[in-house]
C-alpha cells in the first residue's frame, strides 16, 4: 500500500509496521482497512496499561491512508474503531504522536478531535483525546 509522494516520511511502512507488531504480540494492535474489496488504510495501535509513558499506554502508533483514497473517511474510520477497541479496554484516552510539518498529518489528527499535550517523543508531537461514552 502506497501513501501519496512526499507522505512517506511521515509514516513507516505496513511491512515494517508488521514486523514491529511480530516482535510486541501483546501490546500491538495491527489493523488493516478495506474498502469492500481493496486494501485503503492501515492502522497500528498499541494498548500498553502498565507503560511508565503514559501516551504509549493506549495509542495510535501508525496510520496510513492509500494514494487517492484519502479524504473518503477511512482514516477517521480508523481512529474511531481505535477508540471503540479502546473504550472496550477501559481506556477514556487515547494518544496519537505525528511528525509535524507541510503535508503531514496534524491537520487530520486535530479535525478528529485530538489535541497536543505539550510533549514530544523524537520530535514527534504528542496528542490526546478523551473518550466519551
């Protein structure tokens, strides 16, 4: 699955994301999103409760939309079947870490609703959101 150019530095690929899931069974939460019959979004959580980091507690870790399928609701559908998982676990927060910068994610991640905590993580930006029932 390919993003669309230039997005490639904002998100490590399915391939390695699945390895890095392989090697964290109990924590990583891999997800991919079809569109019916084609692949369109991936999406790699982690639930971590005993993390001493509290944003790698409950979180997004990855998330991809397909070249020219962005902007159809799948990546917002993503985060919100995170959430769902989330609520299900007890969480009432989930976290999210972008890299900031023209074209990347941040305008997506705060139009669904998450805000920056004021902390980074390898010059990636830390944001949250609460969960409603």
């Amino acid at each position: 699955m390919e993003v669309e150019p230039g997005q490639e530095r904002f998100v490590a690929s399915v391939a390695e994301s699945l390895a890095e899931a392989y090697a964290q069974p109990s924590v990583a939460w891999p997800r991919l999103v079809y569109d019916g019959e084609r692949l369109v979004g991936f999406l790699m959580g982690g639930f971590d409760p005993d993390s001493p980091v509290d944003y790698f507690r409950c979180g997004i870790w990855r998330l991809a939309v397909a070249a020219g399928r962005q902007g159809a609701g799948y990546g917002r559908f993503a985060v919100e079947a995170f959430g769902a998982e989330a609520r299900r676990r007890g969480a009432d927060r989930i976290t999210v870490l972008w890299v900031p910068g023209p074209g990347g994610p941040e305008g997506f991640y705060l139009r669904c609703g998450f805000t920056p905590t004021g902390q980074e993580f390898h010059g990636q930006v830390v944001g949250e959101r609460f969960l409603t029932a």
